[in-house]
C-alpha cells in the first residue's frame, strides 16, 4: 500500500483521466477552507483544522468520492442529486463524465465546516 506525502504525491498515482477532477476539487476545498492544513489522513487527501478533517477526496478506479460530515451530506441532497451524482451518508462520487461543480464543492465544504463549529 503506498503511502503519500502530499496532495501533489496522491494526484500523480491517481488514473490519468480522473486527475484533472482531484486538481479541481483539491482548488476548491483550498478556496472554501483558506486557514485548512491539507494532510494525507485515512490515506486519503484531506483538510484539516485543528485536529478535525473538514473534508477528504479520493480516487478509485473509475470514479472520485467527496467525504465530509452526514449532515453537510443530508443537508445538500437535492443538490447533489440535481447535479447527477451519487451519495453516500458522508461522500458524494464524481467521474469525468459527472463532475462535481465547484459551488457544490464549496457549500459542501462549508456546511462541513460549520457541522465541525469551526
């Protein structure tokens, strides 16, 4: 199992066609949440605050998955599934033919945020 040292170091091993998707999303979480340190947590790119992971992303085979808190999940159902996509109680999955939108990304991100009370 690799390990990664940064954001940088995940996105280069992801599958070519979904590292276009990791770049944006990676922009967006970074403009939603400017005062995050962005870690390497659960194996996984992530954005952190204190001690509390705001928001993750990760790529698969086929597809990449948004985690953050059940609520901001909950809370943005509808627009979620306007956009196309898939949930899970904490991720939302993108590919390249179903691409997360960048305000999706940051509401997303700042509805986690506000769940964590940060």
């Amino acid at each position: 199992m690799t390990m990664f040292a940064d954001h940088g170091a995940y996105i280069a091993e992801a599958p070519e066609d979904l590292r276009p998707l990791l770049i944006q999303v990676r922009a967006q979480l970074a403009l939603a949440l400017p005062d995050a340190e962005e870690v390497i947590a659960f194996k996984m790119p992530g954005f952190r605050i204190g001690k509390t992971i705001i928001a993750g992303y990760a790529a698969f085979s086929k597809q990449c998955g948004l985690y953050l808190s059940p609520s901001a999940i909950k809370s943005h159902a509808n627009d979620i599934a306007a956009a196309g996509l898939k949930s899970t109680k904490t991720g939302v999955t993108f590919s390249p033919s179903h691409p997360i939108p960048d305000g999706l990304v940051k509401e997303l991100a700042l509805a986690s945020r506000r769940d964590q009370n940060l």
